[in-house]
C-alpha cells in the first residue's frame, strides 16, 4: 500500500476510534446531601456531627481517587434544634457552628428552610453576616424582592463547573422555599416574602411558584447553557412531586421540610427526588452518569447512608465541636444552667400521641402551668402548646432509664428567640370570655384537620371530648371542662399563656377563617389588646428543666 493511501487509512482509523469515544463517552459525577439537619451536632449521638463530616470528607476522598467530581448541597433547615445554635444568629459571639460545619465539609451550596427564620429577620441576616467571611454559597431562587439579600455570598441561582478529564459539565442550582414553608414561617419573616405564598392573604398559590421555577430553569438553560438543573428544595410530599410533574426541565429535586426518608430515590417524568430523613442521621449519595444529554443515576435502590455509632468520627471535628461549648454556657447563664448539668432521670416515654396518658403534650404543657403559676401575680388557667415548637422527644435509650441533662432540654424547647436574639420565644398571657375560649378550642381543633402542624397541645387543667360525627363549634367538643369545673363555675375571664408565637395567630384568626370566626383577646381588665402580654423574661426551657428538676 502505498505510503500517501496507508496514512490516510490510519488517520481515518484514528478519527473513527475518536468519534465512537467521544460518542460513548460518560461524564460521572456525585451529589452529597443533606436536609433538616436542625443544629444537631451531638444527637441522636454525642459525637454525631463528627460522624457525619467523616462520613461526607470519606466519599469525596474515595471519588477523588476515581477522578469523580463531587458536589455537596443542602435542602435547608440546617438551623434551630440544639444549644449550638444559639451563637450564630448572635454577634456578640464571632461563631456560627453551622457555617463552620458547612465550611469544613466543603459544601457547594444551602438553600433556605422555614426554620433559617427562628432568630426572625435580625437573626437571619446576622448569621449572613457572618458568612460574608466563612463564604459558603446560599441560593434562593422564589424570593419577591431578591435585593433585600445584600451579601456577596446569597445567590438566585448557583452555576458550578464540575471537570472531569477534557470535560466539563455544567450544573444550574436553585433554591426553593415553597408554599408550605414559607406559610409556617410567615410570622418570623417580617418583610420577607416569597412567591408561592401571600402573606396579606395568609394564602397559598401552587401555580404562581410553578410558574416562577419554570422561567428560572428555562433561563439557565437558555442563557447560561446549563447541562442540567437541581433544585434544593425546601418542601416534600405533595409539593415536590408536583414540581417534578409540572415544571419540566429540573433533572434533580433534593428535598426537605417533612423529613421524608427517600431509601430509594423516586422518579417522576424524567426527574429524580430524594430526600435523606432529619437531622442528618441519613446522607443523600446519588452516583450519576451524565450521557447524550441524559442523566442516569447508577444507585437508584441504595441512595442513603446512615450516620449511627457505627459510623467512625472526625477526630478534627471533635475538637471543633468542644471549641463552642464556653461560649454556649455564658449565653445559658443568665437562666442559671450550664449544657451538662443533670435535670432528672426519665423513667418512662412521653410520645406525640394525643389522647394517651403518654401524650408528651399535655405532659410539657401542664408542667409549664405548674410552674409559671408559681411566679405569676395572677393564675393562669390553661396552657397551650404548639407541638410543631417541640422539636425532640423524651424518650428513654434503649428502653431503659435515661439521664435528661439541661442540653436535653433546650432541644424540646429550642425553637425561637426573643428580643435581643435571647433564645427561646417569650412566653405571652391573654384573658378571653367564656364564650371566646370555647370558640378558640373549636378553632383549634378544626384548624389541625386542615393543617396538621398547627397542632395545640393543651395543660390537663382543661378537659373536653371529641365526638368525630360531631359538627364543629356545634358538637363535635363536648362536656368542656377548667379544672374539673363545667361552664357555669368558670370565671368571667379566663387567663391562657402560651408563647408570643402561639398567640400571634390569635390576631389572625378572624382573616384564617376568612372571618368566620372573630376572636377578641383581652387583658385582665376585659380591654381589648392589640398585642401579647408579657409578664416575665423566663422561657419555657427554663420552666420546664425547673418543674422536673424540684420533683
């Protein structure tokens, strides 16, 4: 053959050998993540953020090896369950555990939860604030007015660049804090708003959220060439399904908000969702391969791994970890405790169901009674509790006697502040007639039906049946009952406390109920209020750990 006719035979060898490559080429790649992980560094284990961070830095060491490009991302939540969490919405304190947590793993993005709102507006951004100097990259993408996050660090949406070989594959991140969430965050937002939900209307609007992901996900794909586009996503089932069904062009909804637990991911149209549990006791691994323009996930029946203790801790981690635990202890001393002081020894359970003689509820709420009517001028009758505000459980370990120290504590009462970002939502009281306090009860009970969160635990200072063939505010609640007394013993004004958040609906009822129902609080003097009344700076934390801690 001649030489000119053999080189042209091997280039065209040569050019076949290279299309057919690049033709079957895979770009492979891994996403990490996490949602709710709620300020949990030391539970359900005490070393457990330890563990987790082992866990997150092992998976990106064993892709490296492989030439895997990964990311790290988080569905929101990550704030708001333990003391730890009391520094970073602070200034006075320079830290902020959670950023530092972010930090050290190396995540690439965080979205926003309902519960980023907790320390209210002020907090929020002071813990921005402080990321304008740890850097980790915040997205929200469904935000009314985008230019009320002023730092470098919060974006409407995240590109990142992921490399592999002579590849690059584009990702488009956006962050999502969807109806729901933004309805059970509405009275900590201030003038924050986000598009899904009205805040003046205190209504929900599915398709106006639809509509704006939709247009953000056709512009990264149309202006910033996106190869695909994940969604962290701050909402579950049902929100994130219809997501997948109604938005076309999300290749990945990582989600959050209901602590569904995803063991295998689930597929809808040509969208994978997951979702790793709560408080990081699960981490989200989703292998992908990225072909043809299709994503493939190569372990769609294993997705989560548990963080238990079995699972090896970060030894560098630890030491962080224990770097914080002054500074909580100087903001916790103003109540008179320190994290590790011993409050009582738990015998038996308390659960979440209510009507049981365990009902932790009642249990909680008739033990603040107790001990608020001990520092109050004036009696309190009922007691009311929000069981969406109690983010732990008493529960024994491994069914067997359990030491309940202050730390223990503060995780059932962990959720809000006060003003002056003091942790712990201020305890408000209010007086209603007779007639009022009947109408409040109904209201809870129809309101829970609706909207399971909202769920109200009551002191067992007042009794009542429920007739389920009943008709509300008729006689689905029957045989109501104050201390033991009927209707006629009742005193004119009845006294309720509870927490400013609590009673803040109290001055929406009338719009919630798109003015069915009028409910007028009043002070002691049966004057119409306009706001709680606050009797005293102590907090519920403070109240309980005192009511066990003296029996």
């Amino acid at each position: 053959m001649p030489k000119i006719q053999r080189f042209l035979f091997l280039s065209f060898l040569l050019f076949l050998s290279f299309s057919t490559f690049a033709e079957d080429k895979l770009f492979s790649f891994t996403i990490l993540h996490t949602n709710d992980l709620h300020s949990l560094f030391e539970y359900p284990e005490k070393e457990h953020y330890a563990k987790l961070a082992y866990s997150i830095k092992d998976e990106k060491k064993q892709n490296e090896i492989k030439n895997i490009p990964t990311l790290v991302l988080d569905s929101g939540d990550f704030f708001s369950g333990s003391v730890y969490h009391v520094l970073s919405p602070n200034l006075l304190y320079p830290r902020a555990p959670e950023l530092e947590f972010f930090k050290f793993t190396g995540y690439d993005a965080i979205t926003l939860g309902n519960h980023e709102f907790d320390a209210g507006l002020e907090g929020l951004f002071n813990i921005l604030t402080k990321n304008e100097s740890v850097g980790i990259s915040f997205v929200n993408s469904n935000t009314r007015d985008f230019s009320q996050f002023h730092f470098k660090n919060f974006h409407q949406t995240i590109i990142k660049e992921l490399k592999q070989g002579d590849q690059v594959l584009r990702v488009g991140i956006i962050g999502l804090l969807p109806p729901n969430a933004s309805k059970v965050s509405a009275s900590q937002r201030g003038a924050l708003s986000f598009i899904g939900y009205d805040d003046k209307k205190m209504k929900e609007d599915m398709s106006e959220f639809l509509k704006v992901v939709q247009k953000t996900v056709n512009e990264l794909r149309s202006k910033q060439s996106v190869d695909i586009v994940v969604a962290l996503m701050h909402g579950g089932t049902p929100e994130n399904e219809i997501l997948a069904k109604k938005v076309s062009g999300i290749n990945v909804i990582l989600s959050g908000h209901v602590h569904g637990v995803y063991k295998k991911a689930q597929i809808i149209k040509e969208t994978y969702l997951a979702e790793t549990g709560f408080g990081g006791q699960n981490l989200g691994v989703l292998h992908f391969k990225y072909k043809e323009k299709k994503l493939f996930l190569t372990n769609q029946d294993h997705v989560l791994k548990a963080i238990n203790e079995s699972t090896p801790s970060d030894k560098e981690y630890l030491k962080i970890i224990k770097s914080y635990q002054n500074d909580i202890n100087a903001i916790f001393s103003e109540f008179g405790y320190k994290i590790s002081d011993k409050i009582f020894t738990l015998k038996k359970d308390y659960n979440r169901i209510a009507g049981t003689d365990d009902y932790l509820g009642s249990f909680v709420a008739s033990k603040l009674l107790q001990e608020y009517n001990k520092i109050s001028k004036d009696e309190t009758q009922v007691y009311l509790v929000a069981m969406a505000s109690l983010r732990g459980d008493l529960i024994r370990k491994n069914s067997r006697d359990t030491e309940i120290y202050f730390e223990d504590i503060f995780r059932i009462f962990s959720s809000g502040f006060s003003e002056g970002i003091h942790p712990g939502f201020p305890i408000a009281s209010f007086y209603l007639t007779k007639k009022d306090f009947i109408k409040l009860i109904n209201v809870f009970d129809v309101y829970t039906m609706i909207e399971p969160l909202f769920r109200i635990a009551f002191s067992n200072s007042l009794s009542f049946k429920i007739q389920n063939w009943g008709i509300p505010f008729m006689n689905r609640i029957t045989n109501m009952k104050i201390n033991n007394l009927s209707e006629d013993k009742w005193p004119d004004l009845i006294k309720i406390t509870c927490t400013s958040q609590i009673m803040s609906y109290l001055f929406k009822i009338d719009q919630m109920t798109r003015g069915l129902v009028r409910i007028v609080p009043l002070d002691k003097k049966g004057k119409a209020i306009a706001g709680p009344i606050i009797e005293t700076t102590h907090k519920e934390f403070e109240l309980f750990a005192n009511a066990i801690k003296s029996e």
